[in-house]
C-alpha cells in the first residue's frame, strides 16, 4: 500500500472508522463534530424528557413514580450532573449554531473566496475556512459557552435560586 493510499484510507473507510476518527481533524472538523454530538445529545434528552413527563398526563402519582426511579437510578448528584452535561451541550449547541449562522446566512467574515493549496508533504487540501475572524468567532463561541457552562456549574451545584 502506497503512502497516499494509506493516508486517504481514512476517507474511504466508511463512517465509524472515518468520519468518527479524530486523527488529523483541523479546528473545523472539530467544531463540525462536537456540534453533530451535542446535537444527538440533546434530541436524546428531549426524547428521554418527553417520556418522563408524559406521566403527569397519566396522574401526578405517575410522575412522582418515573422523578423517583430515575433519581434512585442515579443519585442526587448524578441528576445535578446530568443536568450541567446537558447544559453544556445546550450551551456549546447554540453558541456554534449562532456562529454558524452568522457565517453561512449572513456571510459574515467569510472573506474572498480563493483555491485552496495542495500540501504536498501530506497529500492534503489546506482550507482557508477557518482563517482570521472565522477562526476568532469560533473561539468566542467556545469561550462564550465555557464560561455560561461554569456558571451554570455554580448554579446546579451551589443551591442558586433565580
């Protein structure tokens, strides 16, 4: 097998082993993923969530029933930390959902289209996506979550009340 053969096989191999392989993703990528999977997360949790609750239309007794297995089944804590994951999904979710947005409706700082350049040491394309204010309105999206998600720490697990 050739070096390009080798290299490109990644691409050819199909979706657990391709798509779901981090090795060589760019910033890109990454953000690409990390949206795709906090997306399932959250329809997950919506489905789980609607399950749940369909038992107050049964009767209140239901409801405290399905509250009670679930809290027995992971604990006090397990609940609080279920919530801060889902939490920070929602937040990393919605924040790249605006950038995306911003980006792919608004065209903001998308700049002049250009062809991208081959490297050839690694047979690669290099994109030009993610380039000067494409990649600093990632990382404020990022930041912007990360900092919402430790507040929303400080509130789960410090007995906040709104």
């Amino acid at each position: 097998m050739s070096e390009n053969e080798r290299k490109f096989k990644r691409f050819r191999s199909g979706f657990w082993s391709g798509s779901l392989n981090p090795t060589g993703f760019n910033l890109e990528r990454w953000a690409f993923t990390l949206h795709r999977v906090t997306g399932f997360i959250l329809i997950a949790y919506l489905i789980a969530h609607l399950l749940e609750t369909r038992n107050i239309a049964i009767s209140p007794e239901a409801w405290s029933a399905a509250l009670g297995m679930v809290r027995q089944l992971v604990g006090p804590i397990g609940e609080k930390v279920g919530l801060w994951i889902i939490a920070g999904c929602a937040l990393y979710h919605g924040a790249n959902g605006i950038r995306l947005i911003l980006t792919e409706m608004f065209a903001a700082l998308i700049g002049r289209p250009r062809r991208p350049d081959l490297d050839h040491k690694t047979v690669e394309y290099i994109p030009f996506s993610l380039t000067g204010g494409q990649r600093a309105l990632l990382l404020a999206a990022v930041v912007i979550a990360i900092i919402l998600w430790f507040v929303a720490a400080a509130y789960l697990f410090s007995n906040w009340v709104i």
